[in-house]
C-alpha cells in the first residue's frame, strides 16, 4: 500500500517536467523503507558478520596455537574471502527486490501510471539502489575490516594482511564500491526476470558460487575466470598483492560492464514488455 500511495504522490505532483526525476528518487526511497524484505536482508548481512568474525576468531585462535612452521603458511585473514561475499549478496538481493517487489504485488502499473516513462522511473530505481548499496556497502565493510584488524592485532603477515589501519582502507572502499555494483546489478536482474526468486537465485550464483566453481577449473582457467568474479574485484581495485590477473584499471573496467551489461538489458526489458 505504501508503494503505491508513494507513486500516487509523485503522480499528483507532476507526470512530467524536470522535478519528475527526483520525485520519483523520493517515491523510491519511500518504497524501500517500507518493505520489510530490506529489514530481513540487512539483518542478514549482520549475520554474515556475525559468522565472519567467528570464523576469523577461529582462525586466530588456530593460529596462535600453531608452530612458526605452520604459521607461516596460513592464509590470509581477509574479510573479503569469507565475510564480504555474503555482506554482498544481502545488500544486492535489496536491489534485486527495488524492482522485483513491485511486480510480485502488482504495483508497478500504478507506478508506471505516476511515471510514465520507464527509463525515467528505472533511474530512479537504480539511483536509489546504488544509494543503499554504497551506504550499507560502506558501513558494513568498515565493520568488518574493523572486527578483523581489532583481532588481528599485531601478529605479522601472511595472517595480518595490514601492517597499520591506514593499510586496510583501499580494500575497504573497493569492498564497499563491489556491494554497490552488485545491488545494481539486482536491480538489472530483477528489471530482466520480474521474479524474486530468479533474480536471487542469479544473484547468488554470480556471488556466492561462481568463486567456489572457479576453484574447481585448470589454474589458467582458475585465474581467468576467477579474475573477473564479482567478489574477486575487491582486492583488484584495492591493488597491492593479490593472485588475480587484473590491473586496477582492468578491475574498475570490469565492474562498470558488470553494471552497464545489467542495467541496459534491464532498461530494454523494462522498456519493451508489458507491465504485467
């Protein structure tokens, strides 16, 4: 109801003119607050820290039990590998819903009716889906990264990724910037497919089991197809030392096709099928 009340507003404001857009971006907004699905899957992203940190508290419990020997071959303790995959397909599963949710309840036709035209109304959507991916992005990034470094302590490296905090703060941003490309690549998804489950179940394949499948291929295939993983971005963008084959340039290239590939087939979808 609040969904189409907000949409209704926008309507009796102006159907065109240059304040359509931002008030559609309000409508959005509205819309995202008041379903209880963003609730449900920030809650799950507060678990997946949850877990992540236990993980990590394990990890280092393991690690100070260990001789010099074994401690030096233990991998790193980075949050991205374990913590931030399932931060980003919480946080993306709310893109996918900015669209998905109307369709489920019907009230894209009173939307479209508030905004009739689609590219106008899919910008909207998507400028509020970048808004929530890069602000839960950001703050659930710090928290993991703050959890691990406070845990981390001084031990050194292979463990301790970060020397200092100051080092950790371009995995950070680049962590927080890969949860913003993976919520509009939702809301591309949810644009194409127009169901909740499908999007998800995409979603979840491109961010939770297409790294676990790279593993499985030849370490030339490993490196290439794991290279251009959403998830794999991450250290990528932060550069520095990781295994992966793209530069910085080659990772930012990346992630804006993953956005732009998402968001045009969802605009073209959106623009040429009916609102059914």
């Amino acid at each position: 109801m609040s969904t189409v009340l907000s949409h209704e507003a926008v309507g009796a404001r102006s159907a065109r003119g240059p304040g359509v857009f931002s008030d559609a971006v309000a409508a959005e907004l509205i819309k995202v607050r008041s379903l209880r699905s963003t609730y449900g899957f920030l809650a799950g992203g507060v678990v997946a820290m949850l877990a992540g940190g236990l993980i990590l508290f394990l990890l280092v419990q393991s690690y100070d039990a260990a001789t010099a020997a074994d401690q030096a071959n233990y991998e790193t303790a980075d949050p991205t590998v374990v913590t931030m995959p399932f931060v980003t397909f919480f946080v993306g599963a709310i893109g996918a819903m900015v669209m998905t949710s109307e369709f489920t309840s019907g009230s894209v036709g009173p939307a479209l009716l508030a905004v009739p035209q689609r590219r106008v109304l899919l910008g909207a959507k998507a400028a509020v889906a970048g808004l929530v991916g890069g602000v839960a992005g950001l703050v659930f990034s710090l928290m993991a990264f703050a959890d691990a470094r406070l845990m981390l302590g001084d031990r050194p490296a292979p463990l301790n990724p970060w020397p200092e905090w100051m080092d950790a703060i371009p995995t950070v941003l680049s962590a927080a910037v890969i949860v913003l490309v993976t919520c509009l690549v939702g809301l591309g998804l949810g644009a194409v497919m127009r169901s909740t489950a499908a999007a998800l179940t995409t979603l979840g394949g491109l961010v939770l089991v297409s790294p676990i499948f790279a593993h499985f291929l030849p370490t030339t295939w490993q490196l290439r197809f794991g290279s251009i993983l959403l998830p794999n971005l991450t250290p990528q963008l932060a550069g520095g030392d990781h295994p992966w084959l793209l530069s910085q340039g080659g990772a930012i290239g990346v992630a804006a096709a993953y956005v732009l590939l998402a968001l045009g087939a969802g605009a073209i979808s959106f623009g040429r099928r009916d609102a059914s």
